[in-house]
C-alpha cells in the first residue's frame, strides 16, 4: 500500500487535437490514472486509450538533461546552460559565414502539445531574420488550403454538424483520428445519423466511421478526383445544381459543366470500381439534401492531386448550395483568439502561389499551405547560395518524412541538428541530432486550448462548434534533478544570447516580449492570448472547460456591396482535370505483374503519427500490414507471417493481417514506426517504416512537392516466419 498522498487533479490531453478534459490521479509526484473528465462540457467523459496511457509514458526512461553528440557519436549530458551557450555561437556562426536563410525550423505533431512553440518559432527566425519555417502541413492535407485559395472560402464556414442533412466523407476516418468530430465522435455521430444525417464516406476500407454510412463508395485509391468528376456530371444531369446559389455565389459553372461532361456513369465505374447503383444513391442523397458538407482527409491526399480533390469537394459544396446562410448559429466563435463576424457571403479567391520565397529544388516555392517540406532535404543538401545548414526539428522526420534514407543523409549533414525529446532511448531522429533538448512531459508543463481555435483556419476538421476553451495548470513536477527546458525556452534564450529581440505578431498587433526578465510559461500564454475575446484570466477562473455562451456568432447577412464569386472553374484545377480525363489511369496507377497492390495509409487508435506511446497499449509491438484475407490467400499467408514490401524506391519488412473491411489489392498500413534504412533494428519489435518506400520524386503535387505517400504500387513476397 502506498501511504502517498492522493490527490486527482483536472488537466487536458495533448496527444492530438481532440484535446479531451481529463481527471489525473497523483499519487505523490507520480501519475496513477488517467481518466476522462466526466463533468466537463461536450466531451461526457470521452478520452481514449492514447489519454489513459499518459500515466505510464511520463513514468517510463525519461530523458533528465540534454545531450551533446560526441565525435565518436556517444551522448554526454550538458546542462541547459551550456547548451544555449553552445547554440547561440554555432548559430551566430552560421549566420555570419552564410546569412539567416541558413536556419531552418521544422514543426511538427509537438506544436500540438506546446501552445507557446508556435509562437516563438516564428518570432525567433524572425528575430534573425531568416524565412525557412517548415512544417508537417505540407506533408498532411496541404491540397485543402491551396483549394481554399484557387475557390475562395464562404465566409460563413461550413454548417453546423446538427444542421447537416448529408455529410461525404472521402478519405477520412474521425471516429479514429477526430478530424471532423473533434469531441466523443462515435457518439457524435450517432447522435447526428438519429437525427437524419445521411453519411456518406468515398474510401477503400470500410473504416470505423464508414461502418456507419449509407452509402459507402469503396473506390480504388488515387480515384477521387475521377469519382467527384462523376458526382458533378451526374448532379449536373439530373439538375441537382443549385442554380439560384451559383448564379449569386459562384462563377466558371458552365465551364464545370463541361470540365465533368467525360465523367459519366460507365466510365466512372469501370476506373474507380464503384457501383453505378452506389453512384446514383449518392447522387440521390446529395440532390435531396438542403445543407451538407464534403469533407477531404489524408487518404486523397497522400494518393496525389490532393489539391484537386479538395477543389472538385469545395465546387461540390458549392454547386449544392451548401453553405450556411444568415441567421444561422456558427461553427466557430472566437474565445481564445480575436475574430471577425462571420457573413453569409463568398470572399474571392486569393492567390495560392506565386508569391514569397522560391526554392532550387524542383522549382518548389512557397504557397499558401506554407513552405514546402519538399524542399527541405535538397535545400540542405544542395550545395551554393541558400544552402540550409541548421534545422531545430521538432518532429520525428526519420519516420515521417517521405524517404527516410533522403531524409537521414540530409539532416546527417547539417552543421547543426537540435531535437527534442523526453525520453532517453531517444527517437531514430534524436538520435542523429547534434543536440538533443531534453523537455518537459506535457502533464508537467501548463496548457491553453487557443491552437485549437487557429487550425481550423488551415484545416476545416479541426476546432471546436461551442465557443469553448481551457486552460489546465501543472499536475506534475517534472523528476528530481532533472534539468529541462520547454522548447519555447531554447528560442527565448538564444535570442537573448544574440542580443536579439523577440515579438509576437498577430493580426491585431505586436508585442515585444521582455528580454531581461525571462517570463514563465504561464506569462507567455497570457501574452500570446493577449487579443482573446474571452480574456485569459476569464477562462483560468475555470477548472473545468468551460462553454463561453456570451461570444457565441450567428452568421451576419451578406454586405450588400459583396461582388466576391466563388471560383468553380479555375483554370490550372481545370487543367489538371482535363489531364485526368485524358490519361490511360493504367498507367498512371502504376500497378503491373510485379507491383500488384496498392499500399494506402491510415491511422490506428492506439498510434499517433512517430509519438513515444507505450508499446504495451497495442496487441503486437509493430503496425501491421493489413490485407484482405482472398489477397492473402494467393500469396498463401497466414496473419503474422513475414513479408517483403517493395515499392520502385525502396523495401521494407513487415508483418501481414487480415482486414476483410479493405478492397481486395490494397494494402494498408499506418506510418510513424520503425528504423531508418541500414538500421539493425527488429521489425518485428520497432516495427516497419513505409515511409522507407516513397519518393520526393514521385508523382508529385506541381505545386507543394507532397509525393505519392498512398495508391503506392507494391509487391509483396513471403519472408521466413520469424522465429519464435
Ligand atoms: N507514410 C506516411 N507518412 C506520413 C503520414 C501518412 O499518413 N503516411 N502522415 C503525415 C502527417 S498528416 C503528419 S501531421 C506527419 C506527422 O509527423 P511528425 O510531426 O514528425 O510526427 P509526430 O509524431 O507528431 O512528432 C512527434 C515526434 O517528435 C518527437 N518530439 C520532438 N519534440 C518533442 C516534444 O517537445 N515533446 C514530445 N513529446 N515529443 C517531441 C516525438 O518523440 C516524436 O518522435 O507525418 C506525415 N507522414
Ligand atoms: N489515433 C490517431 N489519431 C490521429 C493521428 C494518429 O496518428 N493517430 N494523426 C493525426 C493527424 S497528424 C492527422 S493529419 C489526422 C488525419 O485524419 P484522417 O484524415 O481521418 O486520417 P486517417 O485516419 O488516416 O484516415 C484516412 C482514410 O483514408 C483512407 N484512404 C487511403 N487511401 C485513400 C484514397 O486513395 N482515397 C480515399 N478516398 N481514401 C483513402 C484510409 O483507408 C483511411 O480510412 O489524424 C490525426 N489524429
Ligand atoms: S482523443 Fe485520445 S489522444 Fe486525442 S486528446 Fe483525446 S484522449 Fe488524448
Ligand atoms: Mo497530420
């Protein structure tokens, strides 16, 4: 019996998005339990295994001070003194022999975690002057907001999920990965289906969301541009146009019109696989439907023409008429944030390219999705003028990056490479570092919900429809002796080593942070949130979340002077649309006698991306490669056997299981596990890293770089059983 103090404190996790409220069990200094928060708003006590399992992650090998790569690669322990110290003179180095542009930042899931990295990732390489900050957004759905941009938006957002007559769903699966239905989704859901919600979801496995479907359009990977063409011709045929909408709203529908003439029912069935019965119930849904929403995820975007995709789901949005009007409660409200009122009415197209920085490699450059990550292993290893020599790297890009090898010879090569991490078997990307940065676990450092109100400004899955917000103090102290920092602090302190002076920008202003007195965690937030609707200090009085009803918006009516159109003919989607017509899709999916299937990614609920969770919370410790069971027949495999997976750019080992919910020649298996190429690791214990299977250079999007990360051709070979 422990004779420690109990104690249960209310916190937040920050494993993903979902940010569910959660109770903590303490006993003494060390986390007991982890539980959903029964009586916080919305969320009615949800949370999922990854939540609970934040009780042993912040108890296992922590990782107590940073780490300084040696000349023989051994790791010695430094103090957080030293290696500011050592970061500012290499950085200043850095800067004096090769300019600012020769830093680069990367942002990955941790973002997620730390509200404060964001903010001081962007002001410190402003503070120095250099623009190349990188992110996972061009690497996740970065087709959505280039789209956005090449449409333009509705500036009353997307209906309300309770006002949603029909809800299409292409390659996306919230019940697992909380896109769309950020609290509780499986409820959620439920919930809007009895109250006559048709759900319709376009994916190659009938997924946990798509179980729940009425009509589920299980389409051959990579042929959701050819699938959406064909809804529009159809809707288009059967007069389901909301001509009135269109006439106010919209230009280019004749041109649309024609764009999708090809698209008919025979010719869509036969290339995407999908019933002409399937088609017509989904047209006849969408036709009868008032108000919907279409909704892209990962998986069209990793299987190329992300962006088109996204385009052909805005115009079907459009077409329908589905945009909320005036009168009508919003889906988002500002708490944390400052915000505009949101209006019944188009703004125009902005443009989606063709400004900001322009890269060497491949003739990549910077859109409105941000930096292309595309760019970044070339920019490092290309040699001359513009050549990125250090990267802070907040992620685990060994095992997320399109081709690991690439990545790993790219970042091996850098002058300096500082990543953080908490525990001390260190991630494959921590280990190449130069420095790693020892952090705090998130239940020992202070939290505020606001990034959860800025996401959905480059992606509609993400956000909250109440006008909800959270602040979650400390629940734990981080271990005795330990010498952390929070990343925050790293950029904080280097500026204030190169004299440098940090602000924090937002749309309303800018405010010069104090470099003498270093401010806490707590006096950032409050400067970050210092342009909230709801002050900080309104929200910290809560322990629970709290719904602020008084800031809640309804959609204001259109200004009568709005001349904006929405664009449902821009010209270079209508080109690759034309390109997509025209092509022998054969050819371009790329399957023949030896790469026979089509690896396509997906999330697990017991995963999240390359994140440290505890390798007990799943059945086997690697991702499983996931085929239907007639595939596996034919390759005469049993459930756990041994394979080869090649693809034209690299192999990898895995381990196959049986998924009757896929399409037969499709494999799918999730990303974030692994080694990295050369490494002795056992596949059967790390697990395998598909990420080792993929190009840059492969039939990638003309405008952010992303490659072809699903709808991979592969082979797969039987390998010895491993022994037992
Ligand atoms: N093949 C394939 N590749 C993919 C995808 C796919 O579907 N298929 N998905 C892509 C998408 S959508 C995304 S968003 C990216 C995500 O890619 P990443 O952003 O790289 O993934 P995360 O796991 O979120 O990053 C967390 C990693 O950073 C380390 N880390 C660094 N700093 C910290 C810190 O301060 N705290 C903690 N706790 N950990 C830290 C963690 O240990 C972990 O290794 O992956 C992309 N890659
Ligand atoms: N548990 C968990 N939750 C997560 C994450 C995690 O790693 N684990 N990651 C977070 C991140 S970084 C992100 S970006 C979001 C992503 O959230 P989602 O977009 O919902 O991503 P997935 O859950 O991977 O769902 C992708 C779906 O696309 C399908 N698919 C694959 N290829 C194709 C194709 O060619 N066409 C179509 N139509 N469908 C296809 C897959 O079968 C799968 O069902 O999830 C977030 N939430
Ligand atoms: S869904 Fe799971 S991992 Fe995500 S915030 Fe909630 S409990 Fe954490
Ligand atoms: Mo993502």
């Amino acid at each position: 019996m422990s004779t420690q103090e109990i104690a249960v404190k209310q916190s937040t996790c920050r494993v993903c998005l979902g940010y569910c409220p959660v109770n903590v069990t303490l006993e003494g200094n060390r986390v007991a339990k982890v539980e959903g928060n029964k009586e916080a708003p919305l969320y009615e006590g949800f949370i999922c295994p990854k939540g609970r399992a934040l009780a042993s992650s912040q108890s296992e090998d922590r990782l107590h001070h940073h780490l300084k790569r040696q000349p023989d690669g051994s790791f010695s322990p430094i103090s957080s003194d030293q290696l500011v110290d050592e970061v500012s003179a290499k950085i200043e180095a850095l800067i004096d022999q090769y300019g600012p542009e020769s830093i680069a930042a990367f942002t990955g899931g941790p973002g997620v975690e730390q509200p404060a990295l964001m903010p001081l990732v962007f002001s410190f390489m402003r503070s120095i002057g250099s623009n190349n900050i990188f992110g996972s957004e061009t690497i996740d759905q970065p087709g959505v907001n280039l789209a956005k941009s090449l449409h333009g938006a509705w500036r009353g957002s997307y209906a309300r999920l309770d006002d949603l007559d029909v809800m299409v769903l292409i390659g996306t699966n919230p019940i697992i990965s909380k896109l769309y239905l950020t609290t509780n989704p499986g409820a959620t859901l439920k919930r809007l289906k009895k109250g006559g919600m048709k759900l319709i979801v376009i994916d190659p496995r009938r997924n946990e969301t798509s179980r729940h479907a009425d009509v589920h359009l299980q389409c051959i990977p990579g042929e959701d541009p050819t699938l959406l063409a064909g809804l529009l011709h159809l809707l288009f045929e059967r007069g389901g146009i909301n001509e009135q909408f269109a006439e106010v709203n919209a230009s280019g529908l004749d041109t649309l019109r024609n764009a999708v003439a090809g698209f008919n029912a025979e010719y869509v069935t036969q290339r995407t696989g999908v019933s002409a019965e399937d088609l017509e119930r989904t047209v006849n849904i969408l036709a009868e439907s008032k108000m919907g929403a279409v909704w892209p995820g990962v998986g069209p975007s990793m299987a190329t023409r992300g962006t088109l995709t996204a385009y052909l789901s805005l115009c079907l949005q459009t077409v329908r008429g589905f945009w909320p009007g005036a009168g009508a409660k919003a889906r988002r409200h500002p708490v944390l944030v400052s915000g505009n009122a949101p209006k019944a009415q188009p703004s125009a197209p902005q443009p989606a390219w063709g400004f900001g920085k322009q890269f060497r490699t491949r003739g990549l450059q910077q859109t409105s999705a941000g930096m292309p990550t595309a760019a970044l292993p070339g920019e490092i290893l290309t040699p001359g003028e513009g050549q990125i020599r250090a990267v802070f790297m907040h992620a685990g890009s060994l095992l997320t990056w399109p081709d690991s090898k690439l990545a790993k010879k790219a970042l091996e090569s850098l002058d300096l490479l500082i990543v953080p991490d908490t525990l001390s078997s260190l991630t494959p990307t921590a280990k190449i570092a130069h420095y790693v940065l020892a952090t705090k676990h998130q239940l020992e450092t202070p939290f505020i919900s606001q990034i959860n109100e800025l996401v959905p400004h480059i992606h509609p899955g993400y956000g909250w429809e109440e006008p909800y917000a959270a602040y979650s103090p400390v629940v734990v102290d981080p271990p005795e002796g330990a010498d952390l920092l929070e990343p925050w602090q790293l950029y904080y302190r280097v500026a204030q080593k190169l004299g440098r002076q940090l602000c924090l920008m937002d749309p309303k202003s800018m405010h010069e942070i104090d470099m003498e007195n270093e401010p806490t965690t707590d006096q950032l937030y409050e400067l970050i949130c210092r342009n909230s609707t709801v002050p900080l200090a309104e929200v910290k009085k809560h322990t629970n979340y709290k719904v602020f009803d008084e800031v809640t918006q309804t959609i204001q009516p259109r200004d009568p002077e709005c001349t904006d159109k929405l664009a449902l003919a821009d010209m270079t989607m209508m080109e690759e649309l034309d390109q997509v017509a025209s092509e022998s899709y054969q050819d371009r999916r790329g399957t023949d006698a030896t790469y026979q299937y089509l690896l396509i990614p997906r999330r697990m609920q017991k995963m999240n991306n390359a994140q440290h969770l505890p390798p007990s919370l799943n059945k086997v410790p690697y991702n499983p490669a996931y085929m239907h069971s007639a595939d596996l027949e034919v390759l005469k495999l049993r459930p756990g056997d041994k394979v080869k997976i090649t693809s034209r750019h690299g192999e990898i080992t895995g381990f196959v299981d049986v998924d009757n919910n896929l399409r037969q020649g499709v494999l799918s298996m999730c990303h974030g596990s692994g080694s990295v190429p050369g490494s002795s690791d056992d596949p059967a214990v790390v697990g395998s890293n598909v990420n080792s299977l993929l190009s840059w250079e492969d039939d990638y999007d003309p405008y952010v770089g992303i490659p072809r990360m699903g709808a991979l051709p592969i082979s797969v070979e039987p390998l010895p059983r491993a022994q037992e």
